[in-house]
C-alpha cells in the first residue's frame, strides 16, 4: 500500500469500526502508535489481533458492537497542533463545561488549575477519565467537582483517545453515568525521537515552548522485553487584558458597570444611613450637587483612570468611582508543565507478560488577578473635606468612624501559585491460561495539590492599624513608613495542601464459551478493590483569618478520610447470527459508609449488512457521593446579586435597594446516599462504500436523587418552601443563606451525536478527506427539587453554565506525497444569556442579550522527509475571533464566558520531529 492510500481515520465512528478504524486498532495494538505506514502492515493473509475496546472487557478480533464509541487518532492530534489533554478535550463536541484554565481564573476561587472533562455537560463528577483502561487519583482539592486534573495526563504519549459516548457504569464504576474517556498511550516503542514545538500569537502573550524526548530499547516478540520513555516540557506564558482589544471592544464599563468593583483607589466612603442624612442636611456636595447615595469619593469625576473610572451607571454610582477590574488582570495564567511516562513489558513465556507503568506529572500555575480589596476603618477627622462635618455627634455603632473601600494598589496584583503533581505505579501480569485472557494489576495513584498565595495578600490585622494610624494613604501613595509596612505584611505562604490516594487491585479474565451461529459466545469476569483517601491541610496562617482576601473556613481544620470500595462485574458478548449481537454486562459496587448498587446493562447491534448496522443498549447505573460530597469543610461564599423579597416588600421592590451579594454558607453532609441513573441510545452506522461512513446515534441520561445543593437564587424566590435556609439578623436583614449538599431533584438529559467520514478516491490533485463530529442536544435541563418544576439550561445560561444546542468539529484533509494539509473548525451554537445581573446603583437589570455563535477555524500543514524528518506548520483561530460578548455574571473574568472560548487570538506554530530507528 503506497502512502497516499494508507487509510485517514478521525474522529471515527467506531461502533461499526469501519476498515479504517480496523487498520488504526491494528497499528496501535502493534506499535501502540498510529504512525505513518502502520496500516499497510495489514494484509488479507494476515489475522488480525484481538483488542479491547472501551466498552467492553472482552478481547476481539474488531467488528461491530453495540456502543457508541469515538476514536481520535495521535494523527488527529498533531494536525490540530494541540498539546494537551485540556486542549484535545475542548475540540469533543461532547464536551460541555468543562474546567479550564480560563474559568478557574478568579482570586481565592475553589479548585484553581484543575482542568476537567464534562461529557454530556451533566458533571465532571459523572465523566470518568481513564489512562490506558484504568483509573488515577482524582484532582486532589475538595470542592463541588471530582475528577481527573487533565494536566496529569501525559499528552506527548497518547497514541489515541477512545470516548464511550455511553453511560458504562457497568463495567467501569459509579462515576462513569456521562461516559468513559480512555487515554490510550503507547505500548510499546523503540529507537529515539524528539519534537520541538513553539507558539506564538498576533497580539503577543500566551506564548507556549514545548519538546519531547522518546527513548525506547528492545522489540518484545524478538528481544523478550521492550522500555520506553517519553518526557514531555511545556511551559505558555501569561496573557494580561492589556495586551488583547477585544477587552476594551467588549465595552465593559458600558455595559457591565454593576459587575465591575466598588473597591477603588482612591477609597471609595461607605457611609452609614445616618452620615449619608446629616451630610445631605448640611448640604454637603460633590461634583457641585448633594450626594444621593451612600457610597462616595471625594475625587470624583477624576477618580484616577484608567482602572478607576467615574461611573454614574456602575456599581460605585453617581457619588463614587469604579473598579474596572477587566483592565488589570490576567485572562490566561503562566505555567509550566512537565510530564513522564515510562513502560517496561518482558515475556514470561510464550502466553505471559509482566509490565510496569510510571506515569510523573507537575502542573505549575501562575494565577494572577487584579490587585487586592480592603474594608479599611478611619476617624473621619483625618479627611480634611470630612473634618468639620461633626460626624462623631451622630448616633452610630462608632461615632465618627468612616468605612472605606479600598483598592490596595501599593501591594501589588494579587498572585497565587498553584502546584498539582501526580505520581501513578502500575504493575501486572497478563497472558493466557487455560484458555482465559487474563489481566492482573495494582495501581497506586496520588495527586497532591499546592495552593500558595505569593503576592498582592497581606497580612489582615496589621494592614487595619496601617490604615488606621494613616501610614497607609487610602486616597493616594502612602508615605514611605507606609510602603515599608505593606512590603513587611506580604503573605508568601502555601495556604492549602491537599493530597489524594487511590491504590487499587483488579483483575478482569475473558474467554471463549462455545460457538454460535456468529461466532464465539465470549465472556468476562473482573473485580476490583480499592482504597480511597484525602488529606486536607490548610496553613496555620490561614486558619488564622488573617489574610486579607484570603478567609478561613469556618470551623476549618486539617482533615483526613478514606473508604474502601469493592466491585466485582461479568460481560457476555453472544453473536447468535451473522447479523445479531448481543452484548450484557452488570457491575455491583459497594462503597463503604455509602452502600452498594447493581448496575446492569444490555447492548444489541443488528448488521443486516456489511454497509449496515442498527445498535441499541439501555442501562442503569448509579453516582456515589465523592469524598468532598461528604466531608468538605463548610465553605464561605457569596451569592450573586439577588433580591431579597422580604426586604423589597419594604422600599417598593427598588432594586438599588433590597439586592445585593449576600453571604452564603456552603456544608458538605455525611448521610448522603448514591445518586440513581438510567441511560438509553440507539443509533444507526452506514458505510455505503470503502469512502465514506457515518453514524448516527440517539441518546438519553436521566439522573434522580441528584447530590446538589438548592440554588440561591431558588431559595429567595421560594422562600416559603426554603425560608427556614435564610438566616436574618435582628434588623431582618439576611445574615448569610445556608447551602446543603442533599439528595434532591432530577436530570435530563438527550441528543444526537452525529459523525460522517469522507475520503477520495487518490486522484492526479491528491488525496483528499473530511470529518463531520457534531452533537444536536434536545434536551438539557434540571429539577433542584421533588414537585419543583424542571429548568432548562438548553440553549441558555442558568446559574452557572449552559449547554449549546449544536456544537461540532469538522475537518478537511489533503494529501500528496510527502506534502499534507488540514483545515478544521470548532463551532459552539449561540445561546440566550444570564441576563439577570441587577445594578444596585439604579435597580435595573441588565438589558436582555444573545451571545453569538463562536467558531473558529484552523489550518495546518506538514511536510516529510524520508521516514525520519517531519516539519508542521500551522495557524490556530485564522479569522483572530475574539469571544463573543456575555453578561454572564458567574466567573471572575466579565465580558464573555471563559468555559468554552479562547482569549489567545491568532497564534502561528511550528513543530519539528525527527526520528532516529
């Protein structure tokens, strides 16, 4: 087989795994690496080998099966010029909301640099990742998502990605109810390769370096052993807000000013009711006319621009400056990643093998945010327009005493650095014995997670007498005892550590029962036992409470759990006919503290021919709680800007003056019990001829008893079903909102997965290919409660996400001889936004918006040299699309909505890989 015919395979639809697909299992089942020439391997003579396939722990020669599984080739990965897992996973079209670099920017936010999968967009906690069919440590810091740190997975190695588009709860485990996503690195290699790659974009900023070193020694059938390496160096750096126009284009100030900062510099007064009445009594004014509102600066209209803006319709209003925190902080964080993978393999005999895996990764992140904000306390005699006003004959908590809201610009921006490494052993023995196909291994995993504030965080009491004494100027620099004071205070401390273990035994054994009318009746047993356990230990410092920004949490304390978890599962795969194949499977887990459950499963394809296959399973699973569901120390936190109904009764239902951020108190719970799903799919595959496939494939999740806490803005606008979770002070005003973690509610969820492979005929212009991989979403949406009515977040951002409708890849290939080209596209459909931020200056609520469809296309193109030499040079976001506008008010960043976009802009890249055999 010349190049120019070896078989194209992408994003393919391998659940009828078409003759491409069988060309690519073969080579990787070979080579463990879908590299130039594998397929031509292949040959009618030859048998072809048996292989797993996720979904299923039977070992076969490929046909059809009955789930829908999805293949990304390492080709698939280098046209993309991808060199992450987070960033091959944003380009799955079933792939909804998933944690990113972009989303997790904010200052003191939960979960920093964890980077996660989201199939379906029902929860990270509900996609399970696994790394050559078996499990690793879940990101290490408790918070409300429980998952593998994409970060730890060793990109540089993958050979291919394997998606189970299918809930596989019965064979795989609890946390599998959205799907499985097998990162499948090489098996073996030999000889030595390296790449070089380098990043830069239009604009500057975000720039990526990476290499890649590949040491392998001995080939298995011949030498009895095979070891390899593969080392992988990648650092990108920071992008601030300064350096992309689409900020300023975005208009935030304009359209987004109550979701800007009232925290200004220089301060912002916060006057009590009483100052704000006896100053208008006095006819006191500012800017020529009487305040209104109890917030003011004395500076206005200047208010030290550009980052401080006077604002009327922002959130420091007419009397006041504000913040523009969008101007002055990072959209994209430095880091630095560094990832080993190692496998050894050495014959046992003729039927035996032992092997042994070391996966090392290091994840270092630069968060950077805009600098920090203080409540600072002074005696208004020391503001020279404020010291004849007699504020300290009034009748006030502190007569005399002035609130101020500062920006604290002498001490920096705020930065934190966040350290997620990961270290996982594997060791087995596999081969056949009588008759079985067996695999036995252990597996000890561990992330550890490093949280340390590094900059901009000073220490809290110190920082208040600072201000107090008048060391520190709140309404402009400080003197020099001042600036020495805040470089003394400066926290530079790893605030949290947390620490995650997973060791864990299984064996699964497989083997041939009989002969059916299609082929052999085959089956699996396996069974798993594991201990997990976390370690949770934030700083003495931090439990302190005396880092500014930084608060402990309440009742906080070094903690330490683990359960043990036992699981045993079975498969049956019958092909009774030629044309019908069955597929059965159960899985029973029982979690310790939590109980067990039986999770069974029924999967049929029908292939009535060779271009034919109609497939269908149906299967129930359940979710239990993760260890964070349980026992995550009680969080502080704030709501959004809500209304409360109780006070807006009072003041007519102005807005400016009943909402507000109101503070909530979030509490894990020990007496949780697993969550309940049933998932559905049915789906057809076509191959009409050796050029062109597809499938198409319906599918259902429904989750009940669903772990989630009720949302704050359903407890205020149901406050006589929830009002007992609302706590009032004396004055009636909310005190702080508690948020359980319950059993509570349902979810739906259903779509279509669309994939359709072209490929052409070799023709005197070349060889030419294109991949469709889309996903239509009917449903999506949730019930917080039983008897609460369901909301839809289809199409619309509720809360805190939203699920497109339509999101898809699509992909375009040329070949001709050594010379080869791809142009690809990203889509994600527009949606209907948050539209629900209030501006507490006026009590409007923002004006109704629809965030635009965002697509981005790429283009690549590589060139070979021989066998050894391969250069590649591409264009990712070749129109330089900037995110579309959102007023989506959940994360940090404002403007737009970071989960799913890209702030980078145009970037250009260049790889070089050179192989020595």
């Amino acid at each position: 087989m010349r190049k120019q015919d070896r078989p194209n395979p992408q994003f393919l639809p391998v659940s009828r795994l078409t003759r491409a697909v069988r060309g690519a299992l073969h080579a990787s089942a070979c080579a463990g690496l879908l590299a130039h020439g594998a397929a031509s391997a292949q040959t009618s003579e030859a048998p072809l080998p048996k292989v797993e396939i996720t979904g299923s722990a039977i070992k076969r020669i490929v046909t059809e099966t009955p789930l829908p599984v999805q293949i990304v080739t390492r080709e698939e990965i280098e046209k993309t010029g991808v060199t992450t897992a987070a960033e091959l996973m944003a380009r799955i079209s079933s792939n909804v909301g998933g944690l990113t670099d972009g989303a997790s920017i904010n200052v003191g936010g939960d979960q920093r640099g964890f980077n996660s999968a989201n199939l379906r967009g029902i929860g990270t906690s509900s996609t399970l990742v696994l790394l050559n069919g078996r499990r690793m440590a879940n990101f290490a810091s408790p918070g409300d998502d429980s998952g593998v740190d994409l970060n730890n997975i060793p990109a540089a190695a993958i050979a291919r990605v394997e998606v189970l588009l299918d809930g596989a709860s019965a064979l795989y485990g609890t946390d599998a109810v959205g799907g499985v996503i097998n990162f499948i690195t090489r098996k073996d290699f030999s000889g030595v390769e390296v790449n070089a790659y380098a990043l830069g974009t239009k604009e500057g900023g975000a720039g990526k370096r990476a290499a890649t070193l590949s040491l392998g020694t001995g080939e298995l059938e011949k030498d009895g052993y095979n070891v390899f390496a593969v080392l992988d160096v990648q650092g990108t750096e920071r992008l601030n807000t300064s350096q992309r126009k689409f900020v300023g284009e975005l208009q935030i100030p304009q359209r987004l000013g109550h979701l800007l900062s009232s925290f200004t510099s220089p301060a912002n007064i916060r006057l009590s009711s009483t100052q704000r009445d006896h100053l208008q009594d006095t006819g006191f004014l500012l800017n020529g006319r009487l305040i209104t509102n109890r917030q003011i600066n004395l500076s206005i209209p200047n208010c030290a621009p550009p980052a401080n803006l006077y604002l009327p319709a922002g959130t420091g209003g007419v009397d006041a400056c504000t913040y523009d925190y969008m101007g002055d902080t990072e959209l994209y964080p430095k880091s630095n990643k560094q990832n080993l993978l190692s496998r050894g393999v050495i014959k046992l005999g003729a039927d035996a093998q032992a092997y042994a895996e070391v996966a090392l990764s290091r994840s270092r992140t630069n968060y950077v945010g805009s600098s920090a904000r203080v409540i600072g306390y002074i005696d208004y005699r020391k503001i020279p327009a404020l010291a004849n006003t007699g504020l300290d004959q009034l009748d006030d908590d502190i007569p005399g005493e002035i609130e101020l809201r500062m920006r604290l610009n002498e001490a920096g921006m705020r930065a934190s650095e966040l350290t997620s490494e990961s270290q996982r052993f594997v060791v087995g023995v596999s081969g056949i014995a009588a008759g079985w196909d067996y695999d036995v291994g252990f597996n000890h995993s561990v992330n550890t997670v490093k949280d340390k504030d590094t900059h901009g965080y000073v220490l809290y009491d110190q920082l208040l007498a600072g201000i107090a004494d008048g060391r520190i100027n709140p309404f402009g620099p400080s003197s020099a005892a001042g600036t020495a004071l805040l470089d003394s205070i400066q926290v530079n401390d790893v605030v949290r550590r947390a620490r995650g273990t997973m060791d864990s035994f299984d064996f699964k054994a497989s083997r041939s029962l009989m002969k059916l009318a299609g082929g052999d009746l085959a089956m699996a047993v396996g069974a798993e036992a594991r201990r997990e356990r976390t370690d949770f230990n934030p700083s003495a410092l931090l439990m302190s409470d005396n880092i500014n920004n930084d608060p402990a949490p309440e009742g906080g304390k070094a903690t330490s759990d683990q359960r043990k978890v036992v699981a045993v599962f079975g498969e049956v795969l019958a092909p009774f006919t030629k044309e019908w194949q069955g597929q059965f499977s159960a899985r029973y887990d029982r979690y310790q503290q939590v109980g067990g459950a039986l999770s069974p499963k029924i999967g049929l394809a029908y292939t009535p021919s060779k271009a034919l296959t109609v497939r269908a399973s149906a299967g129930k699973g359940f979710r239990a709680p993760t260890m964070s569901d349980l026992y995550r120390p009680t969080v502080y936190s704030s709501t959004a800007t809500l209304p409360d109904p109780v006070y807006c009764a009072t003041v007519e239902n102005n807005y400016a003056d009943c909402a507000d951020l109101w503070d909530t108190r979030r509490y894990s719970n020990v007496n949780l019990k697993p969550e309940s799903s049933r998932q559905v799919s049915a789906g057809i595959v076509i191959e009409p001829n050796k050029r062109w496939n597809a499938s198409l494939d319906y599918w259902k999740i429904k989750r009940t008893d669903m772990i989630s806490e009720i949302g704050d803005d359903i407890i205020l606008g149901n406050l006589d079903k929830y009002g007992s979770l609302v706590h009032r002070d004396e004055d009636g005003m909310i005190e702080y909102i508690e948020l359980h973690k319950e059993n509570r509610g349902a979810q739906l969820a259903s779509g279509l997965d669309l994939v359709v492979n072209l490929r052409s005929a070799n023709t005197s212009l070349g060889r030419f290919g294109a991949r469709l991989n889309g996903t239509y979403v009917l449903d999506s949406k949730i019930q917080t409660s039983p008897g609460d009515p369901y909301i839809s977040n289809l199409n619309k951002f509720v809360t805190d996400s939203v699920v497109q409708r339509w999101r898809h890849t699509v992909s375009l290939d040329w070949e001709q001889g050594p010379l080869s080209a791809t142009v690809s596209n990203s889509f994600s459909a527009s949606y209907d936004d948050q539209n629900s931020a209030i501006n507490v200056d006026n009590g409007t609520v923002v004006a109704p918006n629809r965030v635009k469809a965002y697509s981005l296309w790429d283009m690549s193109l590589a060139y070979e040299w021989g066998q050894n030499l391969k250069l590649r040079a591409g264009v990712q976001n070749l129109f330089d699309k900037a995110p579309p506008y959102s007023n989506q008010a959940n994360f940090f960043i404002s403007g737009y909505d970071p989960t799913y976009t890209d702030p980078r802009g145009r970037r250009f890249y260049g790889s070089v890989n050179y192989a020595f055999r």
